[in-house]
C-alpha cells in the first residue's frame, strides 16, 4: 500500500515523472501545478460547500508548490555546479 501511495504521489507531483516533464522551463512547470492546485482547492470547496476555506486552502498550497520548487531548484543548480558523483 505505501508503494502504491509512493507511486501515484510521483507520478501526479514530482515534474520528472508527470507529463509536465516535457517542459523544459521549470518557472513554466510551477505555473501550471499552480494553476492545478487552485483549480483542485476551487472544486473541493465546492464539493463540501465551504467558500470560506478557499482562500486559505490555495495559499496552502502556493506556498507548499512554492517550497517544493524552490528546493527542487537548489537541489538542482547545486547538483550541476558541484559534481557530487565525484566525490562518491
């Protein structure tokens, strides 16, 4: 079961295995799993009838996209500047 869970949260979440792997800009990535996550806040207030919570849930999830970015982009260009493998 984790493995399942493990599987469908890469395979929605992480950029080199969604489709959105295909753009190479990743401002352009975060833009759309932006534009993703507010569209999902929208219909789960929706669904449960609570507009109050609206806002609230999409600067949630801004801010947990925008951390998880910026991360992966540190990761990244510290990866690309320092040869870790080397040192392994």
């Amino acid at each position: 079961m984790q493995k399942f869970i493990h599987d469908t949260w890469t395979s929605i979440m992480d950029a080199e295995h969604n489709p959105l792997r295909h753009i190479p800009d990743t401002s352009t990535r975060h833009l759309i799993l932006q534009l993703l996550a507010w569209m999902w806040c929208i219909i789960f207030a929706s669904a449960i009838g609570s507009w109050h919570f609206l806002g609230l849930s999409a600067i949630a999830h801004s801010l947990l996209l925008a951390g998880v970015v910026i991360t992966a982009t540190t990761f990244e260009s510290t990866a690309s500047k320092y040869d870790y493998k080397r040192r392994l």
